[in-house]
C-alpha cells in the first residue's frame, strides 16, 4: 500500500514519466516537466543531440524511428516534445517528423531523417492531414 501511495504522489509530482506504446513496439517518454523553449535553446538542443547520427536503414531504423527518438531525447533533456505524424492520403502514413513550441518564435518542424532538404524550421500555419502526438 505505501508503495502504491508513493508511486501516486511521484506521478502527481510529474517525478515519473509517462510511457506510452505509441507505433508497433515504439515508446514516447513524456516528461511531465518538460517546458516550451526559447529557439536559440531548441536549437542548441538539437545541434548538441545525436538522434541525425543514425543511419536510415529501410524497414529498421525509418523516420518513425527518428521522430521517436529525438522526441524521447528532448523530453528527457526537459524541453517539450512532439511527433507528427503526416497522411499523404487519409488513413495511409506516409511520414514522420517533430515539431516543438517554442517560446518566442512559434511552432518549429524538425526533420533529421534526412528525406528532407531541410533540418529545421518555423512557420505560423500547420498543413493539413498532420496529427500531433504531444
């Protein structure tokens, strides 16, 4: 009973992260302390962050995979994280990337599995058929 008591109050105190099965066998760590940053620590973050070091390996290690990764990476590192997942055609998943809140200059993309030409940026409108998985 005391056990169960103080795993209750560690999770209520956002001490204990929540894992969550979230693609096949694929866990997202939330942190529950995790916070918004400023871009310039965002960035900071990613560029000292070695998730872009991976190989793309077809069928083993694929964009979900670096989406996961660096998500699971930036909330242990306390910055909030999110993965989006994009539907070339609705129902059908057809890529993966991050995106993070950031204080000061918005919603910033983030790409690092290289099937992109881009690493990172912001813009204000999101494109449609994304889901978001904070």
């Amino acid at each position: 009973m005391r056990f169960i008591i103080l795993f209750a109050l560690l999770l209520l105190s956002g001490c204990v992260s929540h894992t969550e099965a979230w693609f096949g066998d694929l866990e997202k760590v939330n942190n529950p302390r995790a916070v918004d940053v400023s871009y310039v620590e965002l960035v900071a973050f990613l560029e000292a962050d070695e998730t872009d070091k991976h190989e793309w390996v077809l069928g083993e290690y694929v964009c979900v995979h670096f989406a996961t990764d660096l998500h699971n990476n930036a909330e242990a590192a306390g910055i909030r994280a999110c993965i989006v997942q994009t539907n070339a055609v609705e129902g059908e998943v057809s890529h993966c990337f991050n995106v993070f809140e950031t204080t000061d200059k918005g919603l910033v993309f983030v790409d690092l599995s290289g099937s992109c030409d881009y690493r990172y940026s912001y813009f204000g409108n999101t494109p449609e058929l994304l889901h978001y998985y904070w």
